[in-house]
C-alpha cells in the first residue's frame, strides 16, 4: 500500500484547504471532487478520484485498485481506505500542483489535480 495511504491516508482526514480561509475550503472541495489526484510515493505512480458522492478510488500504476471513502472535516479533506488508519489534510492549489499536508504528522504530499476522471476510475 502507498506511503500516502499508510501515514493517515494511504488518502486521520482527507481535508482540502486552501491555507488559513474558511471559504476557500469550498473552492478546494469543489476543485477536487469529481477529478483526480496524481502523483508518486514511495509503491509508485498513483491516480486517486474523489466522486461528488464521497468514495474515493485509488489506482496504483501496477493495477492496484482500492475503494474507500472522502469526506471534509474541520475545513480538511479527510479519507479512508480499509486496512489504513484514516489521515486528515491541508489543501493547497496552486494552479494544477496539489499540496496536501498530513494534519497529524506535517507531512506534504506535492500531487497535481487533472480534471475529471481520465483513469475511469
């Protein structure tokens, strides 16, 4: 399982905030749901899409598929997927790059945001 997923995700929270504005919160979400997540940990390449209805599905460029759950907490994109403790992040767009920082540890995650669901996932 990823990095990712196995500090407080593999997605405590998956929390989108834009740093320090309540309302921005809202537009972190809105930019998330319903597009994908990219990036690289330390199992590879992954592709995570967070639907309107709140699952969330990650993909492993090995072909790994795991379904769990999104939600926002506290101004965080909090997630689930079983078999991992659920993590809380910060949220930080800036242009197609996506900052998302573990709540609980400091750690950041540097992805980037595509739109919609490209891997059908």
């Amino acid at each position: 399982m990823r990095l990712f997923h196995k500090l407080a995700l593999p997605l405590a929270c998956l929390g989108l905030a834009i740093t320090g504005h309540a309302h921005a919160t809202d537009s972190a979400a809105r930019a998330i749901v319903g597009n994908t997540v990219h990036g690289v940990e330390d199992d590879g390449e992954f592709y995570d899409y967070y639907a309107p209805n709140g699952s969330a599905t990650s993909k492993l460029v090995s072909g790994d598929v795991t379904h769990g759950r999104w939600s926002i907490q506290n101004g965080n994109m909090c997630i689930s997927f079983p078999g991992d403790t659920p993590a809380c992040y910060r949220v930080e767009l800036k242009g197609g790059n996506l900052d998302m920082t573990d709540v609980s540890t400091g750690a950041t995650f540097h992805n980037h945001l595509i739109r919609g669901n490209p891997q059908h996932l």
